[in-house]
C-alpha cells in the first residue's frame, strides 16, 4: 500500500513522481508488443508516485496464483531462484500459461464469473467447469464460449454449455440482468420498471433491449427424472412503461449501444422449426437467442468488448480498470480511460482469445509493480500544477460536449416518442391482424390434426377391410376346393358379416375424412386470407417501425456519445481531485516542520515566560514573608513604645509627686528645725534622682525604639515597592506565559488540521494510487486459492498425485520402452495429477461453504468468519496435514538441524519469501524454548504461517 505519513511531524517525508499530463497514445507503434504498449500509454498518463517491480520471490507467488490457482511447490520456488537467465519471468509466464493448471484454473475462474456458484440444479458445476477447461484447452475465443453460453442447445439431451441459463431457470428478467452484468459490464436490474435512479447512464431501454432477446425463452421440464429444456416461442414483443414519469414505449431486441435488430415475420403457422407443446421444446425458425448469440460472437460491441477485457485486467490486476467490474458508466469511469480503450481494440485484434491476452498483461510492469510505493523522491509542483489546469481544461470541453450531446439525446427521444404515439395504432392494428392470424393458424393446425386423425383412422379401417375381404376370398376358396361349403359356411358368413360391416365403417370414414379436408381447406383459407390482412397491416407498420428504428438509432448514438464524454469529465475530476491531494500532502509535508519548530519556540518561550513568572512569584514569597515579619515588628516595637510610654509617664508622674513631696517635705523641715524629716527629704530626693535617671534610660530607649520602627516603617514601605514591581514582572510574565500557551494551542491546532488534511489526502492518494495501479493492490485469495495453496504447501498434492500415480502403474504398468519415452512419462504424470485434483476437489469445495460468499452473490468481497477461525483453530484436516510424514512440509522441517535453514524452508514453501533476520531470531528462540518438543514446535510454526493474513492475502 502506499506508505503512510508519519505521525512523528519533525520526519516527515512525502515524495511524489511528477508527470505532464498526456492525453493521446497515437504515437504508441502498434508493432510492439501489446505489454511494452500497455506501460507506454500508463507512463504517458500517470501522475504521481509510482511503485518499483517486485522481487522474484513476490513475482513467483502472485504469478502461480493468478494462473495456476495455488502457490508455487518448494521445488518450483528454489528453481527460480536458481535461475539467473535475464528472460527468467518471460520463460516462467510462458510455462505456466501453457500448463494443465492453468486451464484447470481458469475454467475455475470462469465459472465463478459466469455463475458466481450456481450450479447442481441442472448441470452440475463439475460437468460446467469441465466444459469451461476443455474450451481453455482449446484456446477456444471468448466472444465464440459466449455465444455457447447463449444459444446452448438441450433438444439432445444435457448441455453443460446451457448452465448459465438452466441454472438461472430460463427467467427472462434475472437472464436480462445477468446477461447484462457478465457480457456488457452493466448491472441493469434497477432499469426494469424506469431508468436507473442511480445511475444516469442505465435507461429501461437498455434493459428492454436485452429483455426482448430473452422474453420468449423458458424452462421445459415435463418429467423432473429427465434433463430439463430451454424452449423458444416465435412470438413476443416487449412493451414498457415508466413508473416514474408514465413514459410508454416498446423495443425491438437489442444490446446495449447498438440499434435493434430486424426480425423477420413468419406467416402465421410458419413460424417454428419445432413447435412447443407441453412436452416439447419449441424452436423457431428464428431465434431471438440464436441472434444474441451472433451479435455476441460478432464480437464488435464496444460494451462487450470492453467488459471483458476489463474482467481479465481485473483477474491478474486485482481490480477493474472499471470497478466494480458490472458497473461501467460514466460516473464510474476507468481509471485510464486510454488504456481501456486499448486494451478493449487489442482483445478484439487477439480474436478474444484469452492466453495470449493473459501473456501480455502478465508481462507488464504495472503488473510486476509492488504494492507500496517508496517515497524517497522529491515533489515537483510545477508540474502538478499545471496537470491540474490540464485537466480542468480538459474537463470543460468534455463537459460542453456532453451537454450538447444530450440536448441532442433529449430532441431524438421527443422524435422517438412522437414516432411510437403515431405508429401506436397501426401497431395495434397490425397486432390484431396478428393475433387472429395466429388464431386462424391454430384452427388451420386444429383442423390439419383432426384430418390428419382421420385419415389415420381411415388407413388403419382400410387395413381392416382389405385383410378381411383377403381373408374372405382365401376361404372361400378354400371351400370350394375342400368341397366343403357346408362346414364352411357359418365362419364364411362370419367373415362376410364383418366384412360388409367394416366396408360401412369405412365408407362413413371417408365421408368424415372428406368433411374433415374441406374443414381443413376452409380453415386454409382463412389462414390465407388473415396473413394476407396481417401482411398489409405490417406493410403499414413497416416504414413506421424504420422511422422508430432510426430515431432510437440515433438516440442511443447520442447516449453513448454522451456518456463517452460525461466519463471524461468524471474523469478530469477523480484525477484533479487525486492531483489536488497530492499537492496538499506536499504542501502539508512543507508547512508541518515549519509549524513544529513555531510550536517549539512558542512552547519554549511558555517555558521561559512561566519560569520567569514563577521566579518573580518566589521573590514575591520572599518579599511578602519578609514585609511580613517587619509589619510584626512594627507592631511589637509599637506595643513595646505604648509600654515604654506608659512606663515614662508613670515615672512622670511619680517624678512629679517626688518633686513635689520633697519641695514641701523641705520646706516643712526648715519650718519645723525637724533633722528627721531632714532624712525623709534626702530619701526622697535619692528616689527622685533614681525615677529621673531611669526616665532618661526609658526616654533614651523609646528614642532607640522610634528610630528602629522608622527603620521598619522604611522597610516596609521598600519592600512594597520591591513587591509592587515583582508583581508587575509576575504578571508580565504570566502575560507572556498565557500569550504563548494561546499561541502554542493555536499551533496544535494548525498541526491538528494540517495532520487532518495530510490524512485525508493520504487516503485519496492511496484509494488513487491502487485505483490507477501506480501501486498494486491488497486483495484477499479466493476460497479455491486458499484450499489449494494450503494444500500445495503442507504437501497433499503431491501425496496424492503419488497415489494416483501408484494406482495407475500397478493397474497398467509401462514398458521398459514406454519409461523410456518423455511424453508417455509425461502424459502419465499429467492423467495421476488429473486424478489427485478430482480427488482433492472434495476438500476444495469445504473451503468454499467457509470461505465463499453465498450462490448467486458478488465473490470477491474479503470477509473473516468465526467458522473460519474455528476450522483452522479446531478442524481436523489442516492439522493432520501439518503431522511430519515422509517429505511433507513438517516431515522436511523436522531433518533441518539449524534454526535458519528450518526458517528459510519453512518461509519458502509457505509465504515465498525468505525470512527477516528477525523471524530467524524468533524461530530460533521459539525452538530453544520448547525444548525437547519439536515436533509440535514446528507444527505450531507452520500452522501459524498457514493461518496468517500475510498467507490469506495476495499483494
């Protein structure tokens, strides 16, 4: 697949291989080979990257399973690997194209095309398939086993050729579909009832077209022990309407994109080779599917052509240039509708005949391409560029001419229409003759039949009365020479009596059978005279039903050339869209570093702002817890001066009582000579000084105190400014954090959107690249492939081809001569391998009920069942073919001695490749592990590559 975007943007690479757009292939020289024109016309067309060719080993694997059925055996895996001529794949496609198996498998690969697993009802699928392998083995044309497939013949007993119809019970409208499905490319079935709703391009005339070849077939089964019939009746016409917009019309048989067949008209009672009855198939004279059968085998329908030319590509390509492949229109167009073209003209040039076909696709490098894409180129947007504006060139002037084209569509279905309303009663008229035409011719048939059984009657009475009247002559002759008349004479009477009685039966037979002609004659002339008025009713209807045959002719010219047109519009788009993509991975893969390293540097400046915030929100801790304690020594300073204050104003106080005391104390004691109050004042004053000196002490330290709290009050006030601008700086910063973190998110975002766009595009490139095989593409084996790669691998077929071989020797050995002889050896060979696969076919068809879709629906969707899981889990026959015996898968696995030579075998003979260095590791390790248990080891190793997806898929 094509590689994926890492999500890890800084490594992103996207690498694209630029292509000028080229339209035309008339330089493509027609005498080289149909595969180098086939890459010559994808390379001229391509835009964008491209993956390289596989490896041998790949190559081997998908080559052996789109033309075998199967991978390929050890010994054809070792054989080219051992061989190193330059023209190794040429020589390999040439060897397996021209093996049994290749017939065996497309006769496989046909049948589940053809009748998506019906089968048993009629003709079993073996009887089909078998036919299917004889026609490959003859290199019989498609375009001729088509036509056999249409116009199978079953009067003779069964026809294996007539399954696809038998097998579909002969219903005209389920055969209309399919018809159009398998052999146009058209799944028209919603066109039965109005145009398609879905899909503009499908109109009921198409489907009425091929209805019309098929209307007039059923199914003939009188006697459920015997086979069954596929009858035609010689009449039928195949009127509609629409329910949707009340449109009437009816349509002669024709095929899509081609104008109606002209059908003879048979007189009436003319019109059969063998004409139907309850037990007999009917043939006309003209055959409506003997005509599709012509048109088909003509093989010039470009429907046709480009149908299975298509199928093919999609057999070995692993999808349609056109997918689904029953769905070609103009909404749905080909992936490179030049080499759709080419490949449709080239099929036709190869007289359909598909081997050779086969060769030059397999050959190809689209088909030898890988199915991823390296993306290690560089892109050029100049010239996407200009491809994008090429092709919305392009797309308008197709655009123009389809809307001109169905103008023109749309005035040639107003003359169609206008022609049916005008030809309507002469249509009716001619009708009614018809129909009592047919009447006379089934009286004229009664008539003939009821004469013919007199006439019958007649001649057996005639008989009767001739050998009567014999008889009666011999006796009486008799009687006359025995001279016996008398004994005679009662059985003479007798005879005479019955004689004359059987003359009277038959003369009254005769007037019967008289009656009956004239019944039979007039009948004629009724008969005569209704075709001569139907005969002039449709000579009437004749130039009327041209004029309608040339309008629808020159509609359906129209539609198709619309369509044609349309589909280079869908075209230009699908390719404008995948060119679009491819310039949005790249400018994607161009802004998505870019917009990483912006997204670096704004979630490096969130850091660095966040930080910076933070280191700001620190000191402003630092600040604040420091303020903090200053404004609580503010206030024990402040409680401690309100202390000092009120200690001073005590001592104030006291003081001043002291002054006081000690002035009226002296003057008390110098009024009163009193040498004791004397002492009490000097007491006094000793106090008085004391109070004075620690008031000086207590004023000193409140003044200390005051010049301290100024201190703080300072330090505070500093602090707050320090704190006013960390927090400006804080908020700065956070600012700045939040302004990159929005940034950043905006930025995720754009990486988010820019990641979303590169997905979406990654997606249309890959669907693109796959859809235009610039890659190959992932698809899931069939149910055959997987039964008989399982059983190539664990080594059941050439178990069984031993057997066969064995049982044919001992039945009739060879001469000493005989093994001596290649081609007898070979042959020999070739008829026990024939057996050991009709063997082995019973074990096939089990894969099928688990791993097929259901009869009669679409095969090649992938889908994984808890059934599956529990076959391979559970079921019995893989795992006793993974038991070691003789030189089976593990029988060989269990006599290597080293770990790398058991993981390159095993590797080999199951997944064609050689193994990692990892794997061998692994198996290594694995072997150590279970000790002693290997050979359960080495069934486990098995049964696991068996049962991988890697084994499940083709790529």
């Amino acid at each position: 697949m094509y590689a994926s975007p890492t999500v890890r943007l800084l490594s992103c690479r996207f690498a694209f291989i630029a292509a000028a757009v080229c339209l035309t292939t008339d330089h493509v020289c027609a005498e080289d080979p149909l595969h180098q024109r086939i890459d010559r016309v994808f390379n001229e067309t391509a835009i964008g990257p491209v993956a390289g060719p596989v490896s041998d080993l790949t190559f081997a694997r998908r080559i052996y399973l789109d033309t075998t059925g199967r991978i390929p055996s050890i010994e054809e895996t070792r054989a080219l690997l051992a061989d190193k001529s330059p023209d190794r794949r040429t020589q390999l496609v040439d060897r397996l194209l021209n093996s049994d198996d290749f017939s065996r498998h497309m006769a496989t690969v046909f049948d589940v095309m053809l009748m998506e697993r019906r089968g048993g009802k009629h003709i079993k699928s073996a009887e089909f398939r078998a036919w299917l392998q004889e026609c490959f083995e003859q290199d019989k044309p498609f375009n001729q086993l088509a036509a056999e497939l249409i116009v199978a013949d079953t009067s003779k007993g069964k026809n294996p050729a007539a399954a696809f119809l038998l097998e579909r019970d002969v219903e005209p409208n389920l055969l209309t579909r399919e018809i159009s499905r398998m052999l146009f490319g058209m799944d028209l079935q919603c066109a039965q009832c109005h145009d398609h709703p879905n899909v503009a391009d499908y109109k009921q005339e198409d489907y009425h077209g091929v209805f019309a070849f098929m209307s007039r077939s059923s199914l003939l089964q009188p006697d459920k022990k015997k086979p069954a019939m596929i009858s035609e009746s010689a009449d039928g016409v195949s009127p509609f309407k629409s329910v949707f917009t009340e449109r009437e019309s009816f349509t002669a048989p024709r095929v899509p994109g081609e104008v109606e067949i002209t059908e003879p008209v048979m007189p009436a009672g003319e019109e059969y080779k063998v004409r139907p009855t309850k037990t007999v198939a009917g043939a006309p004279k003209f055959s409506l599917r003997q005509k599709l059968a012509e048109v088909i085998q003509r093989g010039e329908n470009p429907y046709f052509r480009r149908n299975i030319a298509n199928r093919l590509w999609a057999q070995v390509m692993g999808r349609g240039l056109v997918h689904p492949v029953d769905m070609h229109h103009s909404s749905n167009p080909p992936s490179n509708p030049q080499l759709m073209d080419l490949l449709a003209e080239e099929f036709a040039a190869m007289n359909f005949q598909v081997k050779p076909f086969l060769r030059e696709l397999l050959l190809t490098e689209i088909y030898q391409r890988s199915h991823r894409i390296d993306d290690s180129t560089t892109v050029q947007q100049e010239a996407l560029a200009a491809a994008i504006q090429k092709l919305e060139q392009q797309r308008e002037a197709a655009n123009e001419e389809s809307a001109k084209l169905d103008v023109q569509a749309e005035e040639a279905l107003e003359l169609l229409d206008a022609a049916i309303v005008k030809a309507e009663p002469v249509r009716a008229a001619w009708a009614k003759a018809r129909a009592a035409a047919t009447a006379a011719a089934t009286k004229r048939d009664a008539a003939a039949t009821a004469r013919q059984a007199k006439q019958a009657a007649l001649t057996a009475k005639q008989n009767v009365a001739s050998t009567l009247a014999d008889a009666l002559t011999q006796a009486q002759a008799a009687a006359e020479l025995l001279k016996d008349t008398e004994s005679l004479a009662g059985p003479l009477a007798t005879l005479k009596s019955r004689g004359d009685k059987v003359t009277a039966e038959t003369v009254k037979l005769q007037k019967e059978l008289d009656a009956a002609t004239k019944a039979e004659t007039a009948a004629e002339a009724v008969l005569a005279k209704s075709n001569a008025a139907e005969i002039a009713e449709r000579e009437k209807l004749t130039p009327l039903k041209e004029i309608m045959r040339q309008h629808r002719a020159i509609l359906v010219k129209s539609w198709t050339a619309s369509e044609r047109a349309y589909e280079r519009v869908v075209h230009a788009e699908k390719e404008s869209a995948f060119v679009e993509s491819l310039q949005t991975i790249s400018e994607t893969a161009r802004q998505l570093p870019l917009t990483v390293a912006n997204a670096e540097k704004a979630q490096q400046q969130k850091l660095a702002a966040s930080e910076a915030a933070s280191a700001a929100e620190q000191q402003m801790a630092t600040v604040r817890k420091t303020m903090a304690d200053a404004e609580a020594t503010v206030q024990t300073t402040q409680q401690h001066m309100k202390q000092l204050a009120a200690q001073l104003s005590q001592r104030q106080q006291a003081s001043q009582a002291l002054s006081e005391s000690l002035s009226n104390l002296n003057a008390a004691a110098a009024a009163l000579s009193d040498e004791s109050l004397n002492a009490v004042a000097q007491t006094i004053a000793a106090s008085s000084t004391r109070t004075a000196a620690i008031m000086g002490q207590t004023q000193a330290e409140i003044d200390q105190t005051n010049q301290e709290l100024a201190n703080s009050e300072k330090q505070i006030e500093q602090l707050k400014a320090t704190a006013d601008t960390l927090q400006q700086q804080a908020d700065a910063a956070g600012e700045k954090a939040a302004d990159a973190a929005k940034q950043l998110d905006e930025l995720k975002q754009q990486l988010a959107a820019l990641q979303a766009q590169a997905d979406e595009s990654h997606t249309v490139v890959t669907e693109g690249a796959t859809n235009q095989f610039h890659q190959a593409p992932i698809e899931s084996l069939s149910a055959e492939q997987l039964a008989w790669s399982i059983l190539q691998t664990t080594g059941q077929i050439d178990i069984h081809i031993a057997v066969e071989l064995a049982k044919q020797n001992k039945a009739k050995p060879l001469t000493a001569e005989q093994q001596k002889d290649p081609a007898v050896v070979s042959q020999r060979h070739a008829e026990a391998k024939a057996a050991a696969f009709k063997m082995l076919q019973a074990t096939v068809t089990s894969f099928v009920a688990l791993f097929a879709a259901e009869a009669g629906q679409p095969q090649d969707d992938f889908f994984a069942t808890v059934d599956q899981a529990l076959y391979f889990a559970n079921g019995g026959p893989v795992r006793s073919w993974l038991n070691p015996s003789g030189n089976n898968l593990t029988g060989r696995l269990m006599k290597l001695g080293t770990p790398a030579e058991l993981a390159e075998e095993l590797y080999l003979a199951t997944l064609v490749r050689k193994p990692t260095t990892e794997e061998i590791d692994d198996i290594a390790n694995y072997l150590a592990a279970r000790g002693d248990a290997k050979k359960e080891a080495v069934q486990e190793l098995a049964w696991g590559l068996i049962t991988s997806a890697e084994f499940r898929f083709q790529y």
